[in-house]
C-alpha cells in the first residue's frame, strides 16, 4: 500500500491510500487514462495536455486534484526514492 499526502491547503493534507500497483500504473508516463475500484471507492486518474487530473469518489463525497505536470512529475520522483530507500 502506498500513503500519499495531497496538500489542499497550509494547513490541510488529504491522505489516500491505494495499491503501490495502482499507484505505479498511474505514475507511468505512458499512462493517460487509467480507471480503478477499491472496495466501494472509484478512482480515476487522467494525464490531460495541460494537467493532470486525480478524483475518486466514496459513498457520501467526491474528492478532485488537478496538478501540472511539473508537481505530478515531483511526485513520481519523491515516490521512487522513497522506494529505492526502503
């Protein structure tokens, strides 16, 4: 499992939780569209032209994040290390 800290304000960080495949699917460059259940939350990810866009959806709320890809590409390196280090 992979715990990913998505900042939504100074003082607010959402953590999500997925499968590292998942998560390395999602991370690869090659991927544009990728759609995926966990128990009874959706998640779709989408690598659009100018953004990249992360959104799953529980029982009662919808969670959206847009990044540029500049910030996602941050991500996938802080990722891999963290990988690399344990």
């Amino acid at each position: 499992m992979v715990h990913l800290g998505l900042r939504v304000t100074d003082n607010h960080v959402q953590n999500i939780i997925m499968p590292i495949r998942e998560m390395i699917k999602i991370c690869m460059p090659s991927t544009k569209k990728y759609e995926w259940t966990i128990g009874t939350i959706y998640w779709q990810f989408y690598r659009k032209t100018d953004y990249i866009k992360l959104f799953f959806k529980t029982e009662s709320v919808d969670f959206h994040w847009r990044f540029s890809h500049e910030e996602w590409d941050a991500v996938v390196k802080d990722l891999l290390v963290k990988v690399k280090d344990s």
